[in-house]
C-alpha cells in the first residue's frame, strides 16, 4: 500500500511540475498568473451636418388699374364760320385687387454627431473548493498563490462636430394695385376765323363785312376714375432652426480581481504548511485614459421674413378737360370738363415672421472608471490534524496573510469647447398702402376773342347812305370757365411689420470623471480543527500582513463654453397715405380785345348811325371748384423682436471613492 501511494505523489507532483520530496522538506508550487491587457486608440471623428436653404416664392402682383391717354380729344377750325368743340368724357373703374401671399420657408439644419465610445471590462477570478488529503503529503491547499493584473490603456482623440447652418427667407407678398391713370383725355380746342372782307360801296346799309358770326365754342369732356379696393398680400414666414452639434468622448473601464478558497481536511499528515488561502497572491489593477478636446459648434439660423405687398387705390389724372376756345371777330367761349377721382381702401400687406433657433452645441468627455480587488479565505471545516509534527501550524492561515491589493487610475481630459449656433431673425416689413390721387393740369379753360383785322387808312372807307355796322356791329365777348376738380381717397393701412424671435444655440462643454477603487480582504472561522500533539509556533494569522493602496490621478482640462448670440429685428410698418395731390387744375382765362379805331372822323360820312365801335368786348372767367377729401390712414405696427442669447455652461466635474476594508471572523482551535 505504501509503495502505491508512494507512485501517486509521484505523478501529482511531476504533474504539477515538481521534482519528488520528502515530508521534511516543502515542496514549492508554481504560482499560476492571470493577466489581462487592453489597449483602445480612437482617432479623431468629424461630423457636419448638412446646411439648409429655404425661400418661399413670391407672391404675384395683382393691378386692376386702367390706363388711358389721349381719348376724346375734339379739334375745331373754322374760317368765317362758327367751331365748336366738344371734348369726350372719360372714365375708369377698376375691381379689387389682392396681392398673393409669399411661400413660407422652413429650413432645419442637419444635425452632427460625433463621439468616441470605449468600453472595457477585465475580470481574473481564483477559487478552490474542498481539498481532502490523506497519508503523507509536503503541500495542501494553496489557493491564490499566482499573481492578478488588468491593465487597460484608452486613447480617444478630439472629435469634432459641426450642425449645417439654415437659411430660410419667406418670400415676398404681391402688390396689389387698382389705381386708374388718365392722361391727356377729353380736351377740346376751338378756333374760328373770319373770312377775308372786300371794301363795300353801298347805297343802303352795308351788312356783308360783319353780320355773320364767328364764334367759338369748346367744352373740355369730364374725366372720373374709381378704383377698387387693395390688399398687398402678406410676406410668407421664415423658419430657421440650425443642426445641433455634440462631440463627446466616453470610456469605461471596470476592473475585477477576485480570489477565494474553501475547506480543507487533514488527517494524519506530516507537512510543512497546510491551507494557506492567497497566502501570497497579490492583486493589482491599472487604468489610464487620455481624452482629447471634443469641439462642438451649433449651426446658424437665419430668418428673414418676406415683405408685405404694397397696395395702392391712387389715381392720377394728368392733362385731361381742358378747353381752348380763340375767335377773331367773334365770341369765344370755353369750358373745362370736371375731374374726379374715387380711390378705393388700401391694406398693405403683413409682414412675414421670422423665427430662428441656433443650433445647441454640447462636447462632453466621460470617463468611469471601476477597480475592485477581493481576496477572502473560508474557514477550514473539520480540519482533523493528529500526531502532526508541523513547524508551522494552525494550519490555516487566511486572509492574504502576504499578499497585496493596489489599484491605480490615472484619467486625463482634455478641454472641451461647445459653441452654440447664433440666431438671426428679421421680421418682414409691412406693405405700405397708398390711396392718395393725383390731379394735375386738368379742367383749366382759356377764352380769347380777337377783333377782326382792320384796313389801313384811306382804304376802308364807307360810303354808306345809311346804317354802316360793317365793322362795329359785332360782339367780341370772351367766356372761360374752369371744371371742377374731386378727389376722395378710401382709407388706408400699413401692413404690420413681421415678429422677430431669435433663440441663440446653448453650449454646454463638460469634463466628467468618476472613480471607484474598492480593495477588500476578509478571513472567515475555521471551525471544529484539532490539532494533536502539535507543536506549532504560529496559528490562525487572518489577513496580518496584507497592504491594500488606492492610487487615483485626475486632471480636466479648461472647458470652454459660449452660447450664441441672438439678433432679433422687428418688421417696420408698412406707410400709410390718404393724401391728394392737386396741381393747376380748373383755372379759367378770358381776354377780349376791342376793335382798334384807326379811321379819322373826317373819313366818316354816313347819313344815318355810325356803329363802328358799337359791339360788346366782355370777359368772363370763373375758375373750378377744387375738392379733397382723404380718408383715414393707419401706418403699420412695428413687429415685435425677441432675441434670447444662449445659455453657456462650463463644467468639470469629479467623483472618487476609494474603500479599504480588511476584516477577520472568529477562529477555533
């Protein structure tokens, strides 16, 4: 039987790669090494998003206006004969007319993202259970002996993240337009000339020179406008949001080295050392992270709210009614046709809104780090030693009676830099609305009555032997008289100016470093060991020698944090104008010349009435009434503006737990 275990020992011990030995002697055990390593490089990401354009088509223009020039217009001419002229009337009235709406414009920015992710997980673990050895053996129940180590290495670059920049710009209302122009309309000119006169020698009364009448008549046609009403169409709205940008590095790293052992029995057994539990292990773990400097930058909005339509009711009457009448031996008569103009309401157009949103910018390092070292002994159930000379003996010895436990951390970031994206927001201005007419030059009326040529002396002698009326018989009266001039203009409304609301982009640039080191070892009771005749010069050393440390080294950087700026402007209001313009209209000329005398009165010899300078040579002129009336005018409010700079938030932040725990429980020998 001896010799068979003998063979036995044997072969455990050259498979556990040791060279025979006698019970005085110890025999050594290799110690089994558990390593782990790790090493992350990550470069440098960029991200950029997109950039967005947005513009909203414009409106179309809408005009329901008429024009007319040079209608109606009457020329008379008459040699020894009457000419009357009768200009033509004029008038226009035009529909409402609305402007289209501008198209909003709604453009978002791409967003960017860019991030480095390393997450690393190391665990040794060591364990043994239930060890029963009967006879003779050198060694038992070593647990833990080998070494533990996880080390783990993360270099992360400097990503970069960049949101795409929005442009949107509303487009802009259509004007709208029912104003009537009239130019040079309805005017009459009239002209009357007498016929050439041969000298007359008559016994009787000599009527052939002057009975008949070379009169001249011209009316000027009466111009009227009416216009529709007018509504600019309003500016479209403008919706800017820029691409929001993070750049983050994260790792994480956790860590584990656990080591325990079970219960052993003895019986019999002469050893130099029984169950020594991580009696000589030593545990470490080492961890170093290198972060770069994450940028991120937050896109730019840009909002620009389109502008309202105008709208214009005005009317403009230029040349139109106007009367000449000019006769040469003869009345003359004139009169300027009337002038009135009706305008319609006016509304501009509302300016569009404006709303732009900086993107947010965020560039963040993270890192966590999680170290652990555990290291127990459990008690030696029932542990049975007899007749056992031993030099060392309780026979148990728990707890790392030599073993160390040490983590060590070294975490560096770099200096994060957000910046937010800045905000533009103008508001369209609102339309302007205009009903005002424009009357210039029209009904004015000119008369002049000329008298007939007359001979030189000696060659225009009467001989006459009754009543000569050859020459002062006529009438040379001159009548002007001017056309009335209306004007009514509707009301008008500026358009409002568009809301601006401008939010800069928030920034926020962050290091965050947490770090937990944990180092513990616990010694648990042996129970029930005997111990027989053994003299023994130590017993039960739970945990006496072991050194745990916790190393932790952190340095953050200078993160930099700048919101965006935000610039917000108000929409103006649109003009308002009722007013009327009036310029050289209905004004009235008469002249009237008399007959020059240019015979001596020893030439006259007449045997009845001399009415050679008998005739009227009246002038009249009366000029036309002028009349306004304008309407109510409202300019446009002013848009608001709201512009709201970003938030910035600069922050390092650092947690570290570090726990030492070493603890023994009761032992009985």
């Amino acid at each position: 039987m001896r010799s068979s275990m003998a063979a036995i020992a044997v072969v455990v011990a050259m498979a556990i790669g040791s060279a025979p030995a006698a019970a005085s002697v110890p025999l050594p055990v290799p110690s089994s090494g558990q390593t782990n390593s790790s090493s992350v490089t990550q470069g440098d990401p960029s991200a950029t998003g997109g950039e967005a354009n947005a513009t909203g088509g414009e409106g179309g223009d809408a005009n329901t206006g008429n024009t007319q020039i040079g209608n109606g217009n009457a020329v008379a001419v008459s040699v020894g004969g009457d000419a009357d002229a009768e200009g033509g009337d004029t008038e226009a009235t035009s529909g409402d007319a609305t402007g289209g709406d501008g198209g909003d414009a709604d453009a978002d920015g791409g967003d960017a993202e860019a991030e480095n992710d390393a997450v690393v997980k190391q665990t040794n673990e060591s364990g043994s259970d239930s060890d029963s050895h009967k006879g003779c053996c050198e060694s038992h129940s070593t647990d833990g002996s080998g070494s533990q180590s996880n080390e783990s290495s993360v270099h992360q670059g400097s990503p970069e993240a960049t949101g795409g920049d929005a442009n949107a710009t509303g487009g802009k209302g259509g004007d709208a337009n029912t104003g009537n122009t009239q130019i040079g309309n309805g005017n009459a000119y009239a002209k009357s000339e007498p016929q050439e006169q041969k000298e007359s020698n008559s016994c009787g009364c000599g009527h052939k020179g002057g009975s008949h009448s070379n009169d001249a008549d011209a009316k000027g046609g009466d111009t009227e406008a009416r216009s529709g009403d007018a509504r600019g169409g309003d500016g479209g709205d403008a919706d800017a949001d820029g691409g929001d940008a993070e750049a983050e590095n994260d790792a994480e790293v956790e860590q584990t080295n656990e080591s325990g052992g079970g219960h052993s029995s003895y019986e019999k057994c002469g050893c130099e050392s029984h169950s020594t539990d991580s009696s000589s292990s030593s545990q470490s773990n080492s961890s170093k992270i290198e972060q770069g400097d994450p940028s991120a930058y937050g896109g730019d909005a840009n909002a620009t709210g389109g502008k309202g339509g105008d709208a214009n009711t005005g009317n403009t009457q230029i040349g139109n009614g106007n009367a000449v009448a000019i006769s040469v031996g003869g009345d003359a008569d004139a009169e300027g046709g009337d002038t009135e103009a009706r305008s319609g309401d006016a509304t501009g157009g509302d300016g569009g809104d404006a709303d732009a949103d900086g993107g947010d910018a965020e560039a963040e390092n993270d890192a966590e780090v999680e170290q652990t070292n555990e290291s127990s002994g459990h008690g030696s159930g029932n542990s049975s030693h007899g007749d056992c000379g031993c030099q060392k003996a309780p026979w148990e010895m728990n707890g790392s009676s030599s073993g160390s436990q040490s983590n060590e951390s070294s975490v560096h970031q770099g200096s994060p830099e957000a910046t937010g994206g800045e905000a533009n927001a103008t508001g369209g201005d609102g339309g302007d609305a205009n009903t005002g007419n424009t009357q210039k030059h029209n009904g004015n009326a000119e008369a002049k009555s000329e008298p007939r040529e007359q001979q030189p002396n000696g060659q225009t002698k009467s001989k006459s032997c009754g009543c000569d009326r050859g020459k002062g018989g006529s009438h040379n009266d001159a009548d002007a008289e001017g056309g009335d001039t209306k004007a009514r203009s509707g009301d008008a409304r500026g358009g409002d100016g568009g809301d601006a609301d401008a939010d800069g982009g928030d920034a926020e640039a962050e290091n965050d470093a947490v770090v937990k080191q944990t180092n513990e070892s616990s010694g648990k009771k042996s129970r029930g060991s005997k111990h027989g005749d053994c003299g023994c010069k130590s017993h039960s050393t739970d945990g006496s020698g072991s050194p745990q440390s916790n190393k932790s080294d952190v340095k953050q950087g200078d993160p930099t944090a700048t919101g965006g700026e935000a610039n917000a402007t108000g929409g103006k209001g649109g003009d308002a104008n009722t007013g009327n313009t009036q310029e050289h209209n209905g004004n009235a000329k008469a002249e009237s010349k008399p007959q020059e005398e240019n015979v001596p009165l020893e030439h006259k010899s007449s045997c009845g009435c001399d009415y050679g300078n008998s005739g009227s040579h009246d002038a009249n002129a009366e000029g036309g009434d002028t009349e306004a009336t304008s309407g109510d005018a409202t300019g446009g409010d002013g848009g608001d503006a709201d512009a709201d700079g970003g938030d910035a938030e600069a922050e390092n932040e650092v947690k570290v737990v570090q726990l030492n725990s070493s603890g023994s429980r009761g032992s009985s020998w």
